[in-house]
C-alpha cells in the first residue's frame, strides 16, 4: 500500500495559524539547492534536536548524530552534513552532493 505522508510543513504552517505553537518558540526554516540538481528544505525548531526535511517530495525527521565537527543528522536513509565549510546530503546509495542556501 503506497501512503503519501502529509508534509510537515503545512502541518507547522496550520498549527502556527491556529495558536498551538508558543509565541517564544523559534523556528527556522532553510531552504537549498544541490549541485545534482535536487532541492531541499529544512526546518529546525528550538525545543527540537532534530532536522525535518522535505526532499524528494515527502517529509522525512532525521535525528541529531554524533559529529566530529558542525551538525550531522540521518534518518528514513538520508544524512545531512552542515559544516562551516559545507553542506552535504546523502540520499540512499548516491553519492553524497554539496548544497547552497537559496
């Protein structure tokens, strides 16, 4: 059965319009362009570690990782890298690709 996941961020944006979310909560929202082409947006909340991304057309919460330096998070078979340096997503088994802020 192929069910399509409801996308986070019309979820946040309604919620948000109905006065669920506390006044003081910050939320930033982060959108990318890759250099295969794909796009991205992320969302990151401040009571929340984790990153909720909608890519390839479906919403997907990755968990904060362990990283050597800058942020790392994964899940549902993707990584994201943000860095000083750079930012890099990894879908599945493609090569990881670096992305820029739109």
């Amino acid at each position: 059965m192929n069910r399509r996941q409801p996308s986070i961020f019309g979820a946040i944006l309604f919620l948000g319009a109905a006065g669920s979310l506390p006044a003081s909560a910050q939320t930033t929202f982060q959108s990318y362009r890759c250099a295969d082409g794909s796009q991205f947006m992320v969302g990151f909340f401040e009571y929340d570690k984790r990153a909720h991304l909608q890519i390839d057309g479906k919403a997907v919460t990755l968990a904060r990782r362990l990283g050597l330096s800058g942020a790392r998070y994964s899940g549902g078979g993707i990584t994201l890298r943000i860095t000083k340096a750079a930012t890099m997503v990894k879908r599945g088994r493609r090569p990881p690709t670096a992305c820029e802020l739109t």
